[in-house]
C-alpha cells in the first residue's frame, strides 16, 4: 500500500473511505461471526468488531488499562505457522520493531515482548496498520483495524512473520516470492470457528492460491477448499493495484471483502466471516 501522505489529501481521504467501507462490512458481520470483517487474525478492541485483526479486546493481549485505554495498543506475534498466526510463542524479541498507523501517519517501536502503543485516531473508524516496515528480520504485514468510537484500538495481538520462515514456506510450495510482490492471507470463519471448504469465487487477479493442507508449509493448489484452518494464501501479487476486492465461497454462502489493502513486499493479514 502507498504512502498515505502523498498526495496530502485526496488520496487519503479515498484510502479512508475505502478502508471505512471494510470496516462497515466488517461490523456488520461481526454481530454472527465473533469479529469478523477485513480485519487481521487476532485482535480485539473495535468494540468487538475487526477485520480480525480488528480493533477488539483479545485474552491474550490482556484487558487495557487505563493508561493505554486512550491509545492503539497491543502486541505483535511471531507467526511461524500461518495457520496459527496469533499463538505468540515466547521467545521472540521485538526490541526496535516498528509499528505504524498507515491512515495517520503516527508511529511507534514495540518493546522487547512485542507490546506497542500508538495515538488514538478520533473521527476514523477504521485504518491500516503497518507492522515491521523495512525489517531485517521480519517480513512486513498489513493489518486494517476497526476501531472504537474514540479512536481505539486494543489490545490486539498482530502477526508478523520471520523473513526466513516466509522464504521457505514460498520456496516449499514454490510460490511467487519475487521481490515487490505482495501477499494477502485471509482466514475463513464461521462463528469464530475455522471454516473448511472455502474457495475464493474472484479477486485473487494474477494471484496465485494456494489453500491449507494439514500443516505448517502444506498447501495445495488444486484442492476443493480451505482444510481445517480454513486459510487461504494469496501469493504474487503486484502492489501497482493497492486494493482487491475478494469474493469467496462455501459453496453455499458467499463474503466480499471490499478493497482489501496490498503493498510491495508485504503481507495483508484478513478475516472473512461467513
């Protein structure tokens, strides 16, 4: 996704419509699909709504305080297992990672435990978050949040994912993994529960999809569906069209998650709540 201060003021504000429209959709199925929307795998703070990650509160993340309860706060995740991408193992050290609010420009670096904290947004409903841009060890991740009434968010428990460990998933199921090429990653779910079967019905473009397949690099191509982590990969996809519109399928049921944000050398983190 671009740099959202350039042009000043009418690219963002067409960037926040667009991620205000996620948002919308979003909240309206987080009322059948716990959070849900084009929100991130792990988040909570939005009032309970997200795109999971959303902007909702999170047990692992622990319930906000009153020093952070004004604020944009949680922590990011090791994720070394797409399907898993919010288990947070110990041991990670986040000490200087930077995280940003790529609708407000605002910024801020995770402590060693991966805990960040960045201003409130008051007036925006929604926005983009940028996790480890430029990082040398960790492979930079989109995650469009929903946010409460005031402006915030949290605590929200956020992937990233180390550079090594996205360059042999790529290089396992060869999949595109060229240099300015982006990747989004959406999790199906039907009532909070991983949803099986899930097919992507359209927007995945010049994307190549791959679906989860029983364990942490085994993804198959020309399977029927989503396994039972009920995750999609989107791999190869060229950043000079910033926003997808994807449409997906059960079979049954179909979810549209409007103007999906992409970037260069990035991973778009989403859920798709049927």
């Amino acid at each position: 996704m671009a740099d959202l201060a350039s042009p000043p003021r009418i690219r963002y504000d067409r960037r926040v419509n667009r991620i205000a429209a996620i948002a919308v959709a979003l909240a309206a199925s987080a009322a059948c699909a716990d959070e849900a929307g084009t929100h991130p795998p792990g988040g909570g703070g939005g009032g309970g709504t997200g795109g999971r990650i959303d902007a909702g509160a999170d047990a692992g993340a622990g319930e906000p305080d009153a020093a952070h309860a004004a604020a944009i706060a949680g922590r990011l995740c090791e994720a070394t297992d797409l399907r898993a991408p919010t288990a947070c193992p110990a041991g990670a050290d986040f000490s200087g990672t930077v995280v940003a609010n790529a609708t407000t420009g605002d910024a801020a670096t995770a402590a060693a435990d991966g805990r960040f904290e960045l201003p409130a947004a008051p007036g925006l409903r929604a926005a983009t978050l940028r996790l480890a841009p430029g990082d040398a060890v960790y492979r930079a991740s989109l995650a469009p949040i929903v946010l409460r009434d005031d402006g915030t968010a949290g605590p929200l428990d956020l992937p990233v994912v180390p550079e090594e460990d996205w360059a042999a998933l790529t290089r396992t199921i060869a999949a595109p993994n060229a240099l300015g090429l982006a990747a989004i990653v959406v999790y199906a779910v039907d009532g909070g529960a991983p949803l099986s079967g899930v097919t992507v019905a359209a927007g995945a473009g010049e994307g190549e999809v791959y679906y989860d397949d029983g364990g942490p690099l085994s993804w198959d191509q020309d399977a029927a569906g989503t396994g039972e982590a009920g995750v999609i990969l989107i791999a190869g996809l060229s950043p000079s069209d910033p926003d997808r519109d994807l449409s997906l399928t059960d079979g049954v049921r179909s979810v549209t998650l409007p103007a999906v944000p992409i970037e260069a050398d990035a991973i778009t983190f989403v859920t798709a709540p049927f």
